[in-house]
C-alpha cells in the first residue's frame, strides 16, 4: 500500500509501510524538471531544401570530416555513415543523438542558429578507440552581426 503525509518543513512526502526508503515529491519533481531541462532542448529544424549537405563518414577511430564550419542561419544536411561498426553521432550542444547503422546512413538536419564551437563524438561505444572519435561543428557568426556575449 502506498500513502502520503504532510509534513511540514517537506511538504508531502509518500512512503511504502514495507519499505526502508522515504522519498519526497518535491524531490521527484526537482529531479524531473533537472532532466527535462538538461536533455530535452531540440535544435531548430526546417522544411524544404538545405543550403548544404555535408556527407559525414564515422570509422575506427575517427570522424571525418573532424571539423565541419557552417555560417550563421545555414540550413544543414549532415549525411551520416559507417564504414565499419555501428556508431553514433552526438552533439549535446546542438541537442544531437543519432544512431548510424551501417548500410542506413542517417540524415540529420539543423539550422546553424546561434554561433560557437560544438564538440562532435562517437555516441554509440564502439570498441577501443571509442573515446578518440572527436570533431566539432563551428557556426561561424554571420558578417556584420554583434559578438557573442563573453567572447
């Protein structure tokens, strides 16, 4: 059976008779708004045709290519394939996690919309090497526009 208490200084809390372990709801809550917050930001996407397509080739031990520059307010095609395992391309800052299985290239597409540097790697562990495959995609800001604040 499961019930519920208020107490005071925690507000409710819920509790198991069997059980050893008491949990609060604001701690259930704070945690949820925690990893709604951290993970579930989306880049902008978009319809019709990209500016560019960008054929992106994951293997033991790389990304290439490693470095990929796109300017400010691009719409991005990455085409994505393994030569070998599979692997996966995630870039948090860019809200990026996407299995690539080989023979069935994944297509990712976003608009470049604010400037900076994007660390890119391997998502997926993949064998020995895994932790060597790194890139990034820099947004470079476009002409005339004001700096990115700190920089």
């Amino acid at each position: 059976m499961i019930g519920f208490r208020i107490s005071g200084d925690a507000g409710v809390s819920c509790f198991t008779p069997h059980s050893k372990c008491r949990t609060t709801i604001a701690a259930k809550a704070g945690l949820l708004l925690v990893f709604l917050l951290s993970g579930c930001s989306r880049t902008p996407t978009f319809s019709g045709p990209p500016d560019t397509v960008i054929k992106v080739v994951m293997k033991k031990w790389a990304i290439e290519p490693s470095r990929i520059t796109v300017p400010q307010g691009t719409r991005v095609e990455l085409v994505v394939s393994t030569a070998d395992v599979e692997h996966g391309l995630g870039v948090r800052g860019l809200a990026i996690n996407e299995p690539v299985q080989p023979g069935k290239p994944a297509v990712i597409r976003f608009l470049a919309q604010t400037p900076g540097t994007y660390p890119m790697r391997c998502s997926i562990l993949c064998g020995k090497g895994h932790k060597d495959m790194l890139g990034e995609i820099v947004i470079e800001p476009r002409p005339g526009a004001p700096p990115k604040p700190g920089t």
